[in-house]
C-alpha cells in the first residue's frame, strides 16, 4: 500500500520486452537504501516487486497485463518516473490509501497557469470517471491529488501548488499526454456488486438441529 506522496524521481536505465511482460532496471538512489528484494515499489503509481538490487539500480518484472493497461508499454530508456516505496508499519500517512493498481489510463486535456500553481484537466477512461468524486481523491501518475468540485462526465481538474510541482515530474506534462490513473480504494463499489448476505446467526444454527446448552 501506498500514499501518492512521491518521494523520489527515478528513471528507467533500460527496459526488457518479454513474451509475457516486461523487466525494468530503475536508478533509485534515494530509496534503494530502504528496499531489499520482494519489496513493492510504486513507478507512476504502478505496484512492481524488486526482484534484484545492484548498487542504485532496482530491477522489478511487470506482467503483460500490467504493460498493456498502463502507460509503461510506451515507456523507454531514460524516461524520468515518480517512485514511492510501500508503507511499514508505524509510517504517517500523509497522502490517501493508493494500491498502486492502475484503474486505467487517461490524458491530458487541458493546462493553465492558476496563481502559483496549475490547473490540470483529463480525460478518463469509464472505468475511472465511475469513482470521479466531488473533492474526492485520486492518483495520477502516482501523486495523490483531490479533484475540484464538479467533475464533468469523463473530464475532471486538480489544482497543483507549488511544492507538489517541484517534487513531481506534473509541470513537464504537455497536452495529450498519457497518464496512469488510479480511483480512491474509497469510493470503489461496481453498480453491479450483490448485497451481503447475512452472516451466521443463533437463529440460523438452531434451525440446523443445534441446541442451546442446557435446552432441547
């Protein structure tokens, strides 16, 4: 699990295509020192597992489905990344609960100047706008963000300031750009999802044939 802060920029030193996925190698300086092998790693936003560490360099495997899904089957060598490691146990959270499983990938449709900041707006696939709540949260490219008041069908906008500029790779984004999103874990809940069933009750274990201690 993950918050969406990001704490480092990465970049990828090489990418391996593979009949069913791919293997990256990722210079990480800044957060290698807290990884060690089978640890997640969130690219923009993306869960990865380290699979090898050798110096500064991580290498994590991403299935197809991962590759086909994201915006990682277009990545390339040199490609600057937000990276996050995984929460431990005791660590603030200071963002909002990210999974690193990208919902699906929308773009950038439009970006302006707002005060210090910038006013960002997407366009997403149906299978993030179902979630696209007023003031609610949501990460793009990793970085958990809140959305502005009134997303409009599939479009929505965030509101950058200025320190979430200079830690992140947001200001460098120019219209049309891909981007992977992922919905608040919160707000999830498929139109179709079936009610609970009742759990087990007294009533339901006695009309089984069992009996109260000390009845018939």
């Amino acid at each position: 699990m993950f918050t969406g802060l990001v704490r480092e920029i990465g970049s990828i030193v090489s990418i391996k295509k593979q009949s069913k996925g791919a293997q990256l190698s990722i210079n990480a300086p800044e957060s290698v020192g807290e990884l060690t092998l089978g640890d997640s790693l969130a690219a923009n936003g993306i869960c990865l597992t380290i699979t090898s560490i050798l110096g500064n360099i991580v290498t994590v495997d991403a299935v197809d489905e991962t590759v086909q899904i994201t915006t990682l089957k277009n990545w390339r060598s040199g490609k600057k990344i937000h990276l996050e490691p995984a929460l431990k146990a005791g660590d603030p959270m200071g963002g909002h609960i990210v999974l690193g499983h990208v919902d699906g990938v929308g773009k950038l449709v439009s970006k302006q100047q707002s005060g210090n900041g910038l006013a960002l707006k997407f366009q997403a696939p149906d299978s993030v706008a179902n979630y696209l709540l007023p003031k609610g949260s949501i990460a793009i490219d990793g970085v958990s963000l809140t959305l502005d008041a009134n997303p409009e069908g599939n479009q929505f906008s965030v509101n950058i300031i200025p320190h979430t500029l200079s830690e992140t790779l947001l200001a460098d984004l120019r219209v049309g750009d891909a981007v992977n999103l992922e919905a608040d874990v919160l707000a999830k809940r498929k139109n179709d999802e079936p009610e609970l069933k009742p759990g087990l009750t007294v009533d339901k274990i006695l009309s089984h044939g069992f009996m109260r201690k000390g009845r018939r």
